[in-house]
C-alpha cells in the first residue's frame, strides 16, 4: 500500500477503495498500460519521431487541446514507467509531461484490433460517484477503443475511432456529459504532424 500512496500521493484512497486488489496484486505488473500527456515546442513531426525511438513507448499520438501529444506506455511499473519518462523529458522540445497509471480498464475489443490507426479521439473524464459504473457505460459506446482509470487531475482518459469527426462528436463525445456521475470532460481530437516546407 506505501509504493500505491507513493505513486498516486492524495488520490491513492480513493483508487485504492475502488480496486484494492489492483494496489495488491497488479501495481507492479508492466502488462498494463500508462499514458504520458505531454506538451511541446517547435517541429512536431520531429519531436514524434525522436518519441518513437524510446523504448517501451507503444504509440505517440499528437493531439488539440491542453496537450499536444498523448504518448502510450507498454509499462506501468512505476520505476520502469519513471525511466520512460525521463528519457521523454529529455528530447529537445518537451515543454511539460503530465503520467497517468492506468488502474483498471474497459475495451471494446473488436473496436481494438480492427484498427491499426490511431484513435480518432481521446476524452479526459471526471467522475464523482462509481467509477465502475462510468468505465461500463462508456463501454457500451459504439465507437469506444479502450477506457483507463486513472489517478491524478482527471479520473478516466477514453480512446475513440470513428469514420469522421462528426460521427464521433454525436455518438461519444456529446454523449459523456450525460453520463450519471460525470462532472467534467475534455476532448483531445487527434491529427497528423506535416513537414513544413
């Protein structure tokens, strides 16, 4: 329970109360996933292509809103996850990094192998209430990838693919906000770096 008081600081009671055999059994196992928001300066199509050869990165996803890249850890081990994100912070153009271990997670596992594409969208969510019940009712989204507790400023971060942006926009992202228990969300819509000239 201390490396979960650790790692989460004031968040760890209230995740721990939620999943404790998470904290017992899972906290240290790399199977998981954790998720690094990042912000950045100057030429992004290079700063992800530096991203791309750290190892244990699964996928750097450049994104609109508060953050600029959503980049995807194949760990969550906290000593691994750290030495991930020290090499991150080190590539010229990372302004600021925001970790989140991922907890608990829901998938709509067809959405998730039948896409090689990044998703379309990610979601931020806050949550006051059961936080199981919100990660099921996201489940239930036609065009949810994967859905992610997580400690920290946000409770759950949700991947979505769709044919376009506003076939995401109706049947997800407007859809969270009438979610019991949802206080907040915010969207971070993907895109794809160009070379300037």
């Amino acid at each position: 329970m201390l490396l979960a008081s650790v790692v989460l600081g004031s968040d760890a009671h209230k995740y721990r109360a939620v999943c404790p055999l998470y904290f017992r059994e899972t906290m240290s196992k790399s199977a998981s996933t954790s998720f690094v928001f990042a912000n950045a300066k100057g030429e992004l199509g290079h700063i992800v292509s530096q991203l791309k050869r750290v190892g244990n990165i699964e996928s750097v996803t450049p994104v609109t809103g508060r953050f600029d890249l959503v980049i995807r850890l194949k760990t969550n081990e906290p000593i691994k996850a750290f030495n991930i994100v020290e090499k991150i912070r080190s590539i010229t153009g990372i302004t600021s990094t925001q970790t989140a271990f991922s907890i608990e997670n829901v998938s709509n596992a067809k959405n998730r192998e039948e896409s090689s594409e990044p998703p379309l969208a990610y979601a931020l969510v806050k949550v006051k209430g059961k936080f199981r019940t919100v990660l099921q009712k996201l489940k239930s989204f036609p065009n949810l990838v994967e859905a992610h507790l997580i400690p920290g400023e946000f409770d759950v971060v949700a991947s979505f693919n769709g044919f376009s942006q506003d076939e995401l926009m109706e049947n997800s992202v407007e859809k969270i906000s009438r979610i019991n228990g949802v206080t907040a969300s915010e969207t971070l819509i993907t895109w794809i770096p160009t070379k300037q000239p």
